[in-house]
C-alpha cells in the first residue's frame, strides 16, 4: 500500500494497522480485542431496550447508523482496542 508521506502519520498507521492493512516495512497486523457477544450484552449493547444505547454508541464513533448488532461487534472489534472498549 502506498500512503502519501503527509499522511502517514502515527493515528493514520495505527488506524490502517487496527484493519488489518499490511505494509511493506513487515509491520506486524495488530492483534484484535477479541470482543464477544457477551461483552455487547454486558455493555447493554444487545438485549431488550438496547437499540437506542447502540445507536448513541455509533453516532459518537462515528459508525454507519444502520450496522446490526453483529456489524457493530465486527467494527468495534476491528477498531478498538479492549481497553477503549472496557471504557466506554
């Protein structure tokens, strides 16, 4: 992957690398946080009355509005780390 030099910046790196982007310097691909449905229910993020706590989520994070509950595992798992998900 080419990336201008202007935009490789650590937060744009980190973000290609969260992913799954490989690059040509042999960069490790980053390990996921390993979320779990569980972890959503935990969260209040799936279950009875949690439509409006996911979307609240998404609009924050800046996610499509329109993700299922699985979609949103998937993009918080690719984009976070455990640590930014456990504080949310």
């Amino acid at each position: 992957m080419n990336v201008a030099a202007g935009a490789r910046t650590p937060q744009v790196v980190e973000a290609l690398r969260r992913a799954g982007a490989t690059f040509e310097d042999g960069a490790d691909i980053p390990q996921r946080a390993g979320l779990t449905k569980a972890d959503l229910l935990e969260k209040g993020l799936i279950g009875p009355d949690s439509a409006a706590r996911r979307a609240a989520l998404q609009q924050r994070l800046g996610l499509p509005s329109r993700l299922t509950a699985n979609g949103l595992l998937e993009a918080l798992d690719l984009l976070l780390t455990r640590e930014e998900f456990d504080a949310l």
